[in-house]
C-alpha cells in the first residue's frame, strides 16, 4: 500500500521556518560593523557573523524551500564583512600612529579648569 499524503494533506501550504543560524549571523554581524565602528572588537564579531551567514546560505539552499532567512544571512554576512575590515583598518592605524594613543589619552585625562 503506498504511503498516505502528509501531515497537511495532498496540495496544502507548509509553512517555512527562518533559519536560526541566519539570525545568528545578522545580529553578530551587526555587532562586528558596531564594534567595527568604535574599535577592534569587529575583529571577533566580523568573522564569526561571516561564518554563520555561510553555514545559514547553505543550509537554507539545501533545504528545498523549507526554511527562509536567506536575506539575514545575507545582510549578517556583509555587515561580518564590512565590521572586520574597519577592524583590521583600526589596527593597521593603531600600529602604525602609536601617538594617536598616547594623545588620546592626554586628551582623556587632561581637565581644564575655567574661572
């Protein structure tokens, strides 16, 4: 005897799920371009929101259209893309302006008194 239709019936609408690893990436991703932003904590963020937007595509991909969330994994990717790269671009302008540092901190430290 051949197997029944499924759970929702022959012709009926299954409804998709978003891939969890999509929003995983979109928010690590936002997180690296933010820290990307303001410092060198992008160069954590960046890449782990890359790798979840890769494993979130191709999972989604493989799935024959049972999850979505293509878009997040796609905007978490480029935003992962974008933080580590401005992180890697503070670095690079840290180690090469080490006086940016120290005047900054005289900056920071330095109170001015008015009369």
């Amino acid at each position: 005897m051949p197997p029944g239709p499924g759970p929702y019936g022959p012709g009926r609408w299954v409804p998709t799920r978003t891939e969890s690893t999509a929003v995983s990436s979109l928010v690590l991703g936002i997180l690296g371009l933010l820290c990307g932003l303001a410092g060198c904590l992008g160069i954590v963020f960046g890449p782990l929101a890359i790798a979840f937007g890769i494993i979130a595509r191709r999972r989604i991909g493989e799935s024959a259209g049972m999850l979505d969330g293509a878009g997040l994994a796609t905007a978490g990717l480029v935003c992962g893309i974008i933080g580590t790269v401005l992180s890697i671009g503070w670095v690079v302008f840290i180690t090469t302006n080490p006086d940016f540092i120290r005047e900054l901190q005289d900056q920071l430290t330095t109170t001015t008194t008015t009369p």
